[in-house]
C-alpha cells in the first residue's frame, strides 16, 4: 500500500510543471478568496474575492485566463477545501469549463497555515494561499462527482441515511412518551412503533385510560382497522389487563395524546419515504450493470449493495480496492514514541457512511456467510494477536471491500471456495 502511495504522489506531483498556474480558493457560503501561484508557490497576481454565483465563477475564470495568458500558462489547476456543500457548484462549474479541480484535506489546511508566517491567524485569504501552496506540493487529492447511475446512487444513498436518521429519533422520542404514560407496552407488543396493530392503537387509545374506557371489543375494534388475521381477541385481552396495573402517569393524557398521534403520523411517512427511496435504489442497482456479480455474495442485499455503491461511485475507478479501504477511513496509524506504544487503530479520516455500510454489511455477513463467519471466529480466537469484535468486523469490511472490488474486475460471479485463499484455509483448520 506505501507504495501504492508513493506512486500516486509522484503522479500528483508530474501535474505540476512550470506551465502550471495554481488556483487556491477558499470557500464560503456568500464570497470566496482565490490566490493564483505558480509551481514553486510564488503569487502572480494579487488576490481576488468574487461571489458564490453565475456572475462570480464567470469573473474568476475570466482571472484565471487573464493570467495564464499575460505569464505564459497553459493550464490551471484549481484547489479548494470540501467545506460543506458549498463547493460544489463552484466545482461542477469549472469542470463543465474543462478546468482541473482537485480537493486538499480541511486538516492539512488546519496544520499548514502557519508555515509561512508563524502565526495561528485564520481568514479566507490567508487559507487559500494554503491551499494552492498545498497543492504546488502535490498534497491534493482528485475531485470525483458521480454522474449517470452513479451519481443518482449517491444522492438517494444520502436521502436514506438522512431518513433513517430521523426515522431512528422519532422512534426513540415515541419509546420515551410510552415509557412515561405507558411502559407495560412492550410485554404486550415487542415493538410497539414497528406493527401495524400497534401503530393504530398508537393513534387511537395508546394509554391505560384510553384502552380502560373502551375495553376488549372496542381495543379489538381498533385493531381490526390495521390488520385483519394476525392479531385478535387474545391479544386486546391482554391490552386491557396489561392496562389495569400500569403504572404510567396519568396527567397531561389529552395534550400526550395528541404529540404521540402527530409522532406516529410523522413515522408513518417517514416509512413510505423510506420505501420510495428504497426501490428507486434498488432499479438504479440493476442500472449500475454490477447488481447480478454483487447480490451473488450470500449475506449481502440490494439496499446495501446500492448504498455502497452510492458512497464509492464507480469502482472500477479505482486502481486497487485498498484505495476503497482508505477512502472508507480505514487507513491504519499508530502512536509511539521512545518507549510508548500505542495500539493500532483505524484512522477514521474517510466517509462515514461508508464506513458504517460496511460495517452493517460485515454484521449480516458473520451471522449468513459461512466463509465470513469462520474468518470472523478465526480472527477472535487466534493464538497471535487476537482481536476484539468490532477489530474483527473491521477486518471483515475490508475484506468485503476485496470481495466485491475483484468480483467486478473479473466479471465473476461469487463463488465461496475462493474467498478464503489457501494459506488462510490452513490457519483456520489449525486453529480449529
């Protein structure tokens, strides 16, 4: 993998020759700084500020031009900072003009910007003078905007995790209202905010003293409206004793009524949205013409798979799956110095949803695919450096990563005797 590195470095590195202009911008939401330097990081023109809009990009490729053409460039590299998502239509806009766009990392800005002066100062113009000098020394990275399939992965990719996100709180808001006003639910109903019967009762008698004042037929009526053959008599029953010794408080029950029902109305279109979501991700997953190899991976399915592919964009772009590891946050670093030694831990310097896709990926894995799960008993067990269980399914990940990345280069479906080379079959049988 060093290696790996060091070769891309020197890639990044031949970008820059004399014939270069250097184009630092710090971004912001209204107004953005642009400092313009040449290969060995001297300024050549002085700095310009211009707005984040049509009229602003216009004047600063206009600049761009205007000094390429009065000191003999004849290209432009252009280096921002992904600060939020106000880059983006800068950086879509500049690549639509054939311009070169490429990201530097917010912390190397953080750490560089006193090299010149000695001082920790901060301001826009400041940091984009960083900015191009960190990218004259190659310390950049390109830029990569999905596009086609891809590109529309990664947007419905974000929308789920946004409304898993607030599907997860409003379940929580939801579970900490009936622990006050009703906290025997659950003995009757495991879930309460995941079963149709439940739901509705939610909706229309979900504490003691509704479910008292309507009693047995009239729970069961009401259960009758969400569901026709999985719950009965037996379970309304239950409701109404359940109901008789709770211990739930007991004022406030209109005004609590009312925020439970609007909560669970809410949840109610979060899961339909979350549906939607969903199977345009799965129709884009048989778009991305990869669907058949990947969902042949026994443990892996279609919303993770297109949710993967969502975070990484298209993999054959890159040149090894190592790169996949790293771009997930996956880089190992370690902390010594003279006598001290720290543990080996994961950088976590990478996309997060990545990583957490991965990790949800490995979880389901280690309990269906029998090759994963002997590799995960293995790496916990071993007699050398054991590791914990979140470690293992660390490892796991990256080897899912492996899977996937060279099952696409091949154009191979999944085949289980293959996955575990010879070497690591014998560990495993010794260890066993």
């Amino acid at each position: 993998m060093k290696k790996l590195q060091q070769n891309r470095n020197g890639k990044k590195l031949e970008a820059i020759t004399p014939e270069c202009l250097i184009v630092g911008i710090d971004i912001a939401k209204e107004k953005q700084w642009a400092r313009f330097v040449d290969y060995r990081g001297l300024e050549q023109s002085k700095a310009l500020e211009f707005y984040n809009n049509k009229t602003g990009f216009e004047i600063i490729v206009a600049s761009m031009e205007s000094i390429c053409k009065m000191c003999g460039f004849s290209k432009v590299i252009v280096g921002m900072e992904p600060t939020g998502h106000y880059w983006k239509p800068l950086a879509n806009y500049l690549i639509m003009q054939g311009i070169t766009v490429v990201m530097v990392n917010p912390y190397h800005v953080k750490k560089s910007k006193e090299l010149d002066d000695n001082s920790p100062t901060k301001s826009d113009k400041k940091d984009a003078l960083t900015i191009a000098k960190l990218v004259k020394d190659g310390r950049y990275y390109e830029v990569y905007m999905p596009n086609n399939v891809f590109g529309e992965l990664r947007v419905l990719s974000t929308a789920r995790f946004s409304l898993m996100k607030r599907h997860n709180a409003l379940k929580n808001t939801i579970h900490a209202v009936l622990d006050e006003y009703f906290p025997e639910l659950e003995t009757v109903f495991k879930h309460p905010v995941r079963g149709k019967a439940s739901l509705q009762l939610l909706k229309s008698c979900p504490f003691p003293a509704h479910i008292l004042e309507l009693g047995e037929e009239g729970v069961l009526c009401e259960i009758k409206k969400a569901v026709k053959k999985t719950v009965g008599r037996k379970k309304a029953k239950q409701l109404v004793e359940t109901a008789k010794t709770s211990i739930g408080v007991n004022y406030g029950l209109a005004a609590a009524k009312l925020k439970l029902g609007l909560m669970v109305e809410e949840l109610e279109l979060l899961i339909k949205q979350l549906e939607q979501v969903e199977a345009n991700m799965a129709k884009a997953m048989t778009e991305t013409g990869f669907g058949e190899i990947v969902l042949s991976i026994q443990g892996i399915g279609v919303i993770s798979a297109a949710s993967l592919f969502g975070e990484i964009g298209d993999p054959l772009r890159f040149d090894d799956p190592r790169q996949i590891g790293r771009l997930a946050g996956y880089g190992l670093v370690e902390d010594s110095s003279g006598k001290s030694k720290s543990g080996t831990v994961i950088s976590k310097r990478g996309r997060k949803h990545l990583r957490c896709v991965l990790y949800q990926m490995a979880l389901v894995m280690v309990a269906t695919n029998s090759e994963m799960k002997k590799l995960y008993a293995y790496l916990k067990t071993r007699r050398n450096n054991p590791l914990k269980k979140k470690q293992a399914l660390v490892v796991i990940s990256k080897k899912i990563i492996t899977i996937i990345y060279h099952l696409i280069k091949k154009k191979v479906s999944y085949r289980a005797e293959d996955v575990l080379g010879e070497f690591r079959r014998n560990q495993i049988e010794q260890a066993a």
